[in-house]
C-alpha cells in the first residue's frame, strides 16, 4: 500500500517540504563510482512521484556532477514539483577540505549552482561548512543580498555551532540547519535543537541510517568497495565495530517485532522527533526509496522511542572522519577582525 508523504512547515519562513527529502550524494561520488544517469534519473522522477520532493545536493558532489544530474532530471515541469536545497563552502584541494565563506566566493558559488541545475532561484542555499577564518555575519551578508536578488529564497547552515546559528539568525533569519542526528548521532540534542525550536530554525537531518550501517550493520562494512569513502570512518573500523553490533543487533529485534526492518525503525525514530524535522536519507535504488518511505507508516509509543534512544549511550568512536569541520567547532571570530 502506497504511503501518503506528508507535507511540512521547514522553519517559521515559509518553506514547505516533503516530511522525508531524499539525499542525492550517493548518486555521483562517495560510495564508489557514480551511478549511471540515466538510472538515477529515473529515481529521482520516481521519489518526486511518489511525494518525496525534498532534494538535497551541493557543488562539493562530485564536484559539479551531482548538480549537473539533478538539474537535468528536473527537466520537462518537474522543477516546479520539488524543493532544491544545495550547498557551498567547501572544496577539495589536493585530497583536503578548504572551506570558504567570503562575499565574492559566495556569490560565484551560487552563480555556478544555478547555472548547473538550470533554474533561476535556490529553493534552500546552505552554508555547507562553516568558514572559521569569516565572520559568520559578512557570509550572511552576501546571502542576504542573493535573497534581495531573488537568486536563492532560503537560507540555510550546514552543522554550525550554536553561537554561529545565532550571530547568523540575527543578520537573516536562517529557515533550517543540516545536521547529523540519527541513533548514534544525538550529541546535538543538548544545545543545538533546542536553540534551533527557540529560533524557528527546520531541522534536516543527514545520514539518519549511520552512513547505511543502521540499514546493514556489519555486513555493510563486508560490502564496501576500497573508494567508499566510509571505510574511513572510525565506528566502522576495529573494537569500535565490534561494539557497535550490538546496537545494530538491538535495533533488528525490535524492528522484527513490530514487522518493519530495521532502516525503518531509525527512520521512524527520528521522524518521530517532531513535525520540524525532514531527514534526507540517501539512496540509489529504488527498493531502498521505497523502503525508506515506508518508514512515514511506523509508529513507536515513547517506551520504543526510549529503548532506542537508549542505544546511542552504546555507539564508540568518532561519528566523523572531519570532526573539525563539525558544529562543535565551527565558531567564527568576531566582525570587528573582519578586514575585507
């Protein structure tokens, strides 16, 4: 039986969404090798049809290619049936990340995105890490302007602190942060989602299923290729993959109780944080997609919301090969040491 993706209010700025979006980075870099166009096409009209119409992307895919994709599926009337949300700020340089936050990258940045996609105006623009060298407010200065300009009509933070999240609401308001919040990623529940609720900031959480591990458990690390990037990761690797088991193992069993699997247990769980919330699990098949809507169906009574909530007090290791590019370090310095 189809399910009915319902629609949701993003942040207190006007933008509706679908309550799930769908992740296209997998379709074009990360996971291995890009995944043929024409399939992925096919996927994205297939999420778009069926009510997920949430696309989240960023220049950094690929780089390039995953806009390009997206901008081509989104021909033929779909662009008026999605939001787009992308992203800006990061490059990679000789195998590193640099991260950029400076007027004129900004704009040149959102310039390339449109043309890329091939519309006129960003759905939801993202600062997709936060440039610590810029004073958050002279990056959201040059955003403000695009919004004037009519180029973008959302603004957005990609994994900001909450000193950043309020200095940046305070030049424009910010309608939603991209965040890692899932079973084994609640350190932002403490400071970040309650200043997010206090300022009517949306909350879209990526990588809900752990990086698929949630989905898979360990025979997901059996079946990653050498260019998966999520070999890298920490809570995959060692005694810390071991250990993390047990949560997978948890997880299993009661979602063969209640007669859903285990990726939709994870899912439930984090679109029962509340109707502010749209994660945007990604994917490049069509089964997973389906499944994953799935997840919009399964209801949990708080005694399951706690046993699983439960489980992340068990997770070892970093949850990020680039913890220093995350919310609890990406404080900027003040606008007085701006100089131009």
């Amino acid at each position: 039986m189809a399910v009915n993706v319902q629609r949701i209010k993003l942040g207190s700025q006007g933008l509706e969404v679908s309550k799930q979006g769908l992740g296209c980075l997998g379709m074009s870099t990360s996971y291995g090798r890009p995944k043929p166009e024409p399939e992925m096409i096919q996927l994205i009209h297939h999420a778009i049809n069926s009510g997920v119409t949430f696309l989240d992307t960023s220049d950094l895919y690929g780089p390039h290619t995953n806009e390009l994709l997206l901008g081509k599926a989104l021909k033929g009337g779909m662009r008026e049936k999605v939001q787009i949300a992308t992203k800006f700020g990061v490059i990679l340089k000789d195998g590193k990340m640099e991260v950029h936050g400076e007027p004129a990258y900004v704009r040149a940045a959102c310039e390339g995105s449109l043309k890329r996609l091939d519309v006129e105006c960003i759905d939801l623009y993202y600062v997709h890490r936060i440039d610590t060298r810029v004073p958050i407010e002279i990056t959201m200065g040059e955003l403000k302007k695009l919004v004037e300009e009519g180029k973008i009509k959302y603004v957005g933070l990609s994994e900001p602190s909450v000193s950043t999240l309020r200095r940046a609401h305070a030049v424009h308001p910010i309608t939603a942060i991209q965040i890692e919040w899932s079973l084994w990623a609640r350190d932002v529940e403490e400071e970040l989602i309650p200043a997010c609720r206090e300022l009517g900031v949306g909350i879209v959480p990526y990588s809900p299923l752990g990086k698929g591990f949630l989905s898979d458990g360990p025979m997901l690390v059996q079946n990653l290729i050498e260019s998966d990037y999520r070999k890298k990761f920490p809570r995959l690797q060692g005694e810390n993959l071991e250990n993390n088991k047990v949560i997978y193992e948890r997880i299993s069993e009661m979602a063969a109780r209640k007669g859903c699997t285990p990726s939709q247990l994870a899912l439930a769980w984090v679109h029962h944080q509340g109707d502010d919330v749209s994660p945007i699990p990604g994917t490049t098949k069509f089964e997973h997609l389906n499944e994953n809507i799935g997840a919009l169906s399964v209801m949990l009574t708080p005694q399951e919301m706690t046993e699983l909530s439960d489980l992340a007090d068990l997770v070892k290791g970093e949850r990020n090969v680039f913890m220093k590019n995350t919310w609890k370090y990406s404080d900027t310095p003040p606008l007085s040491s701006w100089k131009a």
